[in-house]
C-alpha cells in the first residue's frame, strides 16, 4: 500500500475517562418519585441517573434500584450511596478497576464536584478489547503504558521486565506459522500463569516478546523472573530432534531515592522498557537467561554494546507542496546522517504518516535490508502541552510485528521518536556492524 492510499485520519486511542464518558444526563432530586425517574430513563436511555441536591451529587440510581419498587417511592430511599465518582483525567484502566470493585454498570463523572458525564462499563469494555492482541488474548504495549502511569501516579514504584523468546525463529521458519502462533499462545498461557493482577500486567510486546509492568518490590520481582525464565521452556521436535523454546528475561527498576515528578511519570515507564529490553539482549547473549539491568557482570559478558548504538533524531520537518505535503527527516548513528523524504497527496491529520514513513526510509538507509518495515497502525493522543504518538509497525518479510511510543510537544516528531523506539532495539546488531563500517571508511 502506497503511502497516498493510506487514511486520511488517525485512530486516536482513548485514555482517559474524558475521552469515553458520555455528557452529564439529566439528574432527578432524591424526591423524584420511582414512576417520574422511570419516565426520565426511558426518555434519555440513560443506563442511570445522577441524583443532585443542591447542585451536589449525592448518589446515583440505576434501572436494578427502580425493579419491584412503589411508583410513589422517593428515589432517595433507593438511591445507591456509595457509589464513587471519578475525575475526567482519571486513567481509563483506573477507571475499569473501580467499576469492577464496585461491580457496577456505570460510574457518574465530576470535576471539582461539579457533574460533567457518565461512563459505562460496556463502552470501557470495547476499547480493552479494541487494544488486546487477537493471537494471545493479552493486551499491547500501550494498555500496559497505562497501568503503569496509574500505578505511578498513586506513588506505586514500578519495575519492568521485557521477555524475549529463544529459538522460535528458528522454530517459526522450519514448522510455519501455525505452528509458531500455537506456541506464542502457549507461553502467553505460561506467564498469565505466573502473573498476579493486583501487582503485575503482562502485555505481548510485539512479534515473540512480552512484556511485564510489576509493583513487586526489587526482590521479589527478580524472583518472578527467574520464575519466568524457568517456566517458558516448551519443547518443539523438528525433524527428529527436540529443539526448546525458552526465554531471556531482561529487568529494570527499583526504588528511587530522588522525588519524582509528574513530567517524569510521563516517560518513566519507556525508559524501563528499553533498560529492560538491553538486559533481555544480554541475557540472550551471554546465555544468562536473566540480566539485571546496572549488573556490571552482565555488562562485561556483553559481546557487543547495545546501549551506545542507537540511531537518534536530528531533524523533523514538513513542507506545503502544490498537490499535497512532504515529510524530511534525518537520524544519526555516530557522525553518520541518513536522511527520508516521503510526499503525498495529504494535509493536516494526514501528515503524521508521511513522517513515519519518511523516518522508516531513513532507516531502511541505516540498516540496509534490515531496515524493510511497513506501517501497520499509528495514533496520536493528545495530552497537557505533548502528545502521545504510538505506532505499530510490521516486517516487509513478516518476521514480527513492534510497537513504539514517545511523547514531545511537536506531533511529527512524536510520531518519529515512536518509529525509532520500535525499531531501535530490534536492530541494535545491524545498527553495530554499520557503525563499523562507517568508521572503517573514515
């Protein structure tokens, strides 16, 4: 698909309750008869009603209070009471726990006590299923982003730990991919399996990585990778022999010292993932099975350093032309600049593909061969003063699918720090040898 064949708008992904909630619904008082509240529901097909006194919420009534009672009872005698509003800005799988802990339909929406909308569990419901992985049943990257941010913002210290299979290439390549889905189903069954949902969230990272955001404590979440690597060991025979699928566990985190703060929250758990991500490649290097990330030990078995060979952004730029727009961008590796122009018949929301696809050329000149990937999905999120880019690309050959996310206060150039955190670590090797050879010609 061309670049000018691609939408023109782009997918922007719910994160906030603001994003989701429905706007505030007509209210009744707590004197408002069963049979008038009745009237009102089926009037606004509501799934329920604030009820307000004195322009203060003081609960909520559903269809489930209104069964069996007397028309002329008084909602405040039914009234649930004790159901918790939630700010706009509250983190949509916040939001989902609460729902889940109250075990309720619909949750009322204020800003400083003032009643803004609604939110229902069903529309919560089909945006998770909307971000989970068809293959696995887990979700993305980006809904574990979103966990931990939360867990973040409540004070919760978080760790990663990035899960990089062993030997499925080579198994993927030999039985096909039904086979190869088969197993990537079985080890997302084997990690569900060690995981904990009040202190963990496991995502499928991309193509045969996973991922996990954990509370535990340093300890404990090093024990649950170990536990990790001990568990993923499926064997897989190949013409006569028995070949293991494993993993190498890379992980990252501990407990600060230094307070953090609200604009660090925002990148904290990207860095994590990517020292996480550097330990798994080590990991697999050194035939550890698990690194820590800082482990000087580690560090001295490494056979070549990923985390200094890293194509980084220069320059994002765009230009109006006569029938559409173009996109320029140019990366570094070293002293080295490898520069992509795309142009297509696009304006306005349209651009941020072409600057994605304008990033991959200048990749694709890095990398050589390795470089060959397509865009799959990309979406913007707007958020105070940045905007969240998250793209999803796939191998020309379909060797894997990776994901990326960055925040800056420009757009486009989200959109190409996205596009680099995808790729960057996949094609740390390629990136080593042509490093190499620039240094070599100089």
């Amino acid at each position: 698909m061309g670049i000018s064949d691609l939408p023109m708008s782009i997918g922007d992904l719910p994160r906030s309750v603001a994003d989701l909630m429905d706007p505030a619904p007509r209210t009744v008082h707590p004197s408002t008869s069963v049979e008038d509240t009745v009237g009102v529901i089926r009037e606004q097909r509501h799934a329920g009603l604030p009820v307000v006194e004195a322009d203060r919420l003081v609960g909520f009534v559903t269809p489930m209070q209104l069964l069996q009672q007397p028309p002329d009872r008084s909602i405040g005698e039914i009234m649930l009471k004790d159901l918790p509003a939630v700010r706009s800005d509250l983190a949509l799988s916040r939001a989902y726990e609460i729902l889940k802990r109250h075990r309720a339909d619909i949750l009322p929406v204020t800003d400083d006590r003032r009643l803004v909308g609604v939110i229902t569990l069903a529309a919560v419901l089909e945006v998770r299923s909307q971000d989970r992985d068809p293959l696995t049943g887990l979700p993305w990257a980006g809904a574990l982003r979103a966990w931990a941010m939360g867990a973040l913002e409540r004070g919760k210290e978080v760790a990663a730990l990035f899960i990089d299979l062993d030997n499925f290439g080579v198994v993927n390549k030999a039985l096909g991919h039904v086979v190869g889905d088969g197993i990537l189903r079985s080890v997302s069954s084997l990690l569900a399996g060690l995981i904990d949902p009040s202190t963990d969230c496991l995502c499928r990272y991309g193509g045969d990585e996973f991922a996990v955001a954990t509370t535990r404590r340093g300890d404990e979440a090093s024990l649950l990778a170990h536990r990790i690597r001990e568990t993923v060991n499926v064997p897989v025979e190949i013409e006569g022999i028995t070949e293991r699928v494993t993993a190498s566990v890379g992980f990252a985190g501990g407990r600060r010292i230094e307070r953090r703060t609200s604009s660090h929250i925002a990148s904290t758990m990207d860095d994590l993932l990517t020292l996480a991500s550097r330990g798994s490649t080590l990991a697999k290097e050194s035939g550890r099975g698990v690194t820590v990330h800082g482990s000087r030990e580690a560090t001295r078995n490494a056979h070549w350093r990923t985390d200094e060979i890293r194509l980084r952004l220069v320059r994002v730029a765009t230009e109006q032309e006569a029938f559409g727009s173009a996109a320029i961008v140019e990366l570094a590796l070293g002293d080295r600049v490898f520069s992509g122009r795309t142009a297509g018949r696009v304006h306005g929301r349209g651009v941020p593909f072409l600057v994605c696809d304008a990033t991959l050329q200048a990749i694709a000149q890095a990398a050589g061969a390795d470089g060959a990937y397509l865009l799959e999905d990309l979406s913007l999120v707007p958020g105070a003063g940045e905007t969240l880019a998250i793209v999803t690309l796939v191998h020309g050959a379909g060797r894997g699918r990776y994901t990326g996310s960055a925040r800056a206060p420009e757009p486009h150039v989200a959109v190409s720090r996205a596009t680099l955190a995808a790729l960057n670590r996949r094609l740390s090797r390629t990136l080593v040898e042509a490093a190499g050879r620039g240094a070599r010609r100089l």
